[in-house]
C-alpha cells in the first residue's frame, strides 16, 4: 500500500465519519423538534386549569407527564457513546501501528497512529469528565456502599 492509497482511504474514512455525525445530529434534532410540536399540540388543547387537571387525571394525560420525565439512561448513553469512540480509536490506533512495523517502507502510518491514540486519549478524557461531572451534579446515582 503506497502513501496514495492510504491517503485516499485516510480522506474516505474521515468523510464517511463526517456524514455519519451530521447524520445523527440531525435525527436528533427532528426526534427532538418532534417530541416538542407534539407535546404544544397537546397543551394547546387544554384552556383552563380545571380541563388540565381532568387531561392529567386520565390515562392519556397520565402517558404525557409519563413521557415528559427525563430519561434516567440519556446520561449514561453520552458517557458509554464517548467510550466506545476511544474504543474504536485506540484499536484502530494499535491496528495502524502494527501495520507500521509491518510495512516500514510506507512512513505514513506512524502519524496516523499517532492521531488515533491522541482521538482516544481525548475521547477516554471526555469520558472520565462527564462521568465525575454526572456523578458530582447528582444526575447520575452515586455508588452504593
């Protein structure tokens, strides 16, 4: 594999990420804007306190302020996201620098190795911070002892 090839993979791979990130960003974003359109939808229908109280006294009124409460996991699936993204770079790392000492004749794969350890490094850091800053704010449950 000459330094062509590998900067050709290099610049596909990073696109592919590229587009994978603006890809769930912006189903987040609809997920989101839809949960928020539905629920003013919902509230637009109630006029006074009283037909308020009667919503909230049924079972549909009941599954909204249900669906209204945070998701108690959304704080864990940040942290496990960030995790398996260090994962994912730190064996790529390892995989590109067993393939330096491989093929010693291609110089291009030590810097490669060299970025997707420093990617894990910040990742498994963003990690560890939202992790003690999760835990320090009280949104996730301290370890029982």
């Amino acid at each position: 594999m000459d330094q062509r090839q590998l900067s050709i993979l290099a610049v596909f791979g990073t696109g592919a990420w590229v587009v994978w990130l603006i890809y769930s960003a912006v189903c987040q974003y609809l997920l989101t804007r839809s949960k928020a359109a539905a629920q003013d939808r919902i509230l637009s229908c109630v006029g006074s306190p009283e037909s308020l109280d009667v919503f909230l006294a049924s079972v549909p009124g009941r599954e909204f302020l249900r669906r209204l409460e945070p998701d108690p996991n959304e704080e864990w699936r940040g942290i496990i996201r960030s995790a398996q993204t260090a994962t994912t770079f730190a064996i790529t790392g390892i995989g590109v620098l067993l393939c330096h000492f491989m093929y010693r004749d291609v110089q291009s794969l030590l810097p490669f190795s060299l970025g997707a350890f420093i990617l894990a490094a910040a990742f498994g850091a963003s990690a560890a911070v939202s992790l003690v800053l999760h835990l320090h704010s009280g949104l996730l449950p301290k370890k029982r002892g």
